[in-house]
C-alpha cells in the first residue's frame, strides 16, 4: 500500500513538473513567434500605468498624479518613451498662471486627453495654446485631465477649479468607457456623480500604489503579464465566446482607408448609457457656466475598427450640442474615418492618439472656440 501511494505520488510530482517545464518552454517560446496581437496583448498588461505607479489619493478626485513629479520616464520598448512633469496640483504640466488678464482654457478628460505617450510640448493642449498665442499671449490652457478618470472625476474637477481658474472656454475630450461605473438613476432621475471614497480609502489606494511598483512581485502580477496569459486571451477564449469573437472583429474599409466610413447622421437609441451620458453632459455645462463647452470625441481603435452605429455614443454628444446653448461638438472620429491612413493618428501598440492625432484634435478645435473669447 505505501509502495502504491509512493509511486501515485511521484508520477504526480512528475506529472507537475512535466507541466511546469512545458508551460516555461511555452512561455519563453510565444515571443519568438512574433506575433501582433499576443505581442499586443502582452503590451497591454506590461506597460507602465503612470496614476497606478505615481497616483495620489485625492478626497474628492479620487486620485490625481502626485505633485510635483519631475521628468518621470514612462518607458516600453518600441512603443512608449516619454516623461511626465506634475505641477502643486498634480496634474499635468507646469504651474498655473493665475495673474489678471490670462485667458483660460481648460481640458478635460481621461489619458487621451492627458496625452497618454507623448510628451508635453505634443499634446493636444499645448499644440492649441501655441495657436492662441499667436494672436494673444493671454491664453493659457490648462489640462485637468487624468488617465482613469471618468465623466464623474471631469465634473468633480471643473466644479472644484473653476472659481479659481475662471475659464473662457471648457474642453472635454470624450473616451467611450467615460461611462463606466454607471450608476442607477436616483428616483427623481438625476444621478449621483459625486466620489464616495470607502472605508479605508486613502490605504487601499497606497496598496495599489506599492504593488504597480516594478520592484514588486508576484505569482499573480507574473501571470497576468505573460505570454501563456495573452494566448489564452486572444486564442483560447475567443474560440469558446462568440461574444468576445465579436469585440475582436474587424469590419472592412474603403480601399485605401484604415476605418469603415461614418454614417452622415443617426439618431442614438435611448438607452440607460445614453441617458446617463446626457445627464453627465448637462451637469458639464451647468458647471462651466458663462464658458463655451468644447465636446469632442477620441474614438480609440476598438471603436473606430467597427462599422459606425447609432449606438456609437458620439451622437449623444452630437445632439446634445445642437440642442444645448453654448456648446460646440468637434467630430474628431468622423475625420479620421473619412482620412486615407488614419491609422496614423493613433500609436502602435496603444489605443491613444499619436502626435498627429493630438495635432489634428488642436486644429480641428480651435475653430470651434467662440469668436467672441478669441
């Protein structure tokens, strides 16, 4: 009987380490395959996250960058390499002026608008403050962006800066997932935008903190970073979820574009994400007050690579600035899928815009600013 558990035992162990051994050969093979979507998959779960890495805890933001951080470099391999400088804020760039006379704009939004692997003087913020100098030295433009952040963080930032800013014109750069963490409409319909940090908030946020340092380890920070994982995601459960099949589709351009053509109008459904979107919206422009509000949209690859729908919540922001006094809406989707490569307005690997995406968004927005604040 203990001869027979000794050998169940060892052909156990030697079963274990025959799979370890085949899982690390796995592991250390994938790469060699140099293959696009494991590689960005891969990517995706090992580049540096600038807030998980340098956030701070903020009681009514939730979390900003911490302060005055100088030339922090954000690095991959062939696909990020830029730095991040921090003001006494926490957001992005140099110190606020806030002497008489200055013209400010504000941005707001999450990493698109931030600009998320490019440097400063590339943004779309910078771009468009370079523009409006050239005719008044007055304007100044202010990013109160921040990767993670949703619709619910941009109001919570305009409502607790703008007395102290007193913007001319408010920007704010729309990401789809703007709307995750949506929540069920309060019984007069309203909804409840405010941060209610749990208990122990401000801790919890510290772990976060410490474990997305890169001196970090773990079993299950290594798994979640490797090669078997992004394998399993981008092969194994797609042949099982026709579900995830479909959010890895790719529908068909043009000749000689990259993206499926926009629809020339549509009306969206009403929806529970619609109305809430709208909601968030009207709060925005409640809260820039006497300030043109400048909508427009980013539009990440997931979005554009698919047909143009109804659905597509960049009509929500459309109508609500055809209905809405003081607001503009800027289409920056509809340019690129009307525009011969617009891949390249996006970066390689990620899903934000590139140098030339920020040019074109600066462009294509300063028009929109009101002739009366130029």
């Amino acid at each position: 009987m203990k001869s027979r558990l000794r050998t169940l035992l060892l052909d156990t162990l030697l079963f274990l380490l025959s799979m370890a051994a085949a899982l690390a050969v796995a592991e250390c093979s994938l790469p060699l395959v140099k293959n696009r979507s494991l590689d960005e998959a891969v990517y995706q779960a090992r580049r540096p996250v600038i807030q998980a890495q340098y956030g701070a805890f903020h009681p009514v933001l939730g979390f900003t960058l911490q302060k005055n951080l100088r030339d922090v470099r954000q690095f991959y391999p062939g696909q990020l390499d830029y730095t991040v400088d921090t003001n006494s804020q926490g957001f992005r760039g140099p110190e606020w002026d806030l002497s008489p006379g200055r013209k400010n704009v504000l941005i707001l939004g999450d990493s698109f608008a931030f600009g998320w692997g490019v440097s400063l003087e590339e943004t779309m913020g910078k771009v468009l403050e370079r523009d409006l100098r050239r005719k008044d030295p007055a304007w100044q433009v202010i990013n109160l962006a921040m990767p993670g952040w949703s619709i619910r963080e941009a109001l919570a930032a305009l409502e607790l800066y703008r007395e102290r800013l007193k913007p001319v014109a408010v920007i704010y750069v729309f990401c789809p997932n703007d709307i995750d963490g949506m929540t069920p409409p309060l019984p007069d319909g309203t909804y409840d935008l405010a941060y209610h940090p749990p208990p122990g908030a401000e801790k919890i946020f510290a772990d976060l903190i410490r474990r997305n340092q890169p001196e970090y380890r773990s079993l299950k920070k290594w798994f979640y970073q490797s090669y078997l994982k992004a394998f399993h995601a981008r092969f194994i459960r797609p042949l099982l979820s026709s579900r995830i099949r479909g959010s890895m589709r790719v529908d068909p351009p043009p000749a000689g574009f990259d993206f499926p053509p926009p629809l020339e109008t549509a009306t969206p459904p009403d929806m529970p994400e619609t109305r809430f979107l709208r909601y968030g919206l009207q709060r925005l422009r409640t809260a820039a007050g006497g300030a043109e509000l400048i909508l427009t949209t980013t539009s990440d690859k997931s979005i554009v690579y698919k047909a143009d729908r109804p659905e597509n919540l960049r009509w929500v922001l459309k109508d609500f600035s055809l209905e809405t006094p003081g607001t503009r809406f800027v289409d920056f989707e509809e340019f690129v899928r009307r525009t011969p490569d617009g891949r390249k307005f996006y970066l390689d690997f990620d899903d934000h815009w590139s140098p030339a995406g920020h040019a074109v968004a600066a462009g294509m927005i300063l028009p929109a600013l009101r002739s009366e604040s130029r």
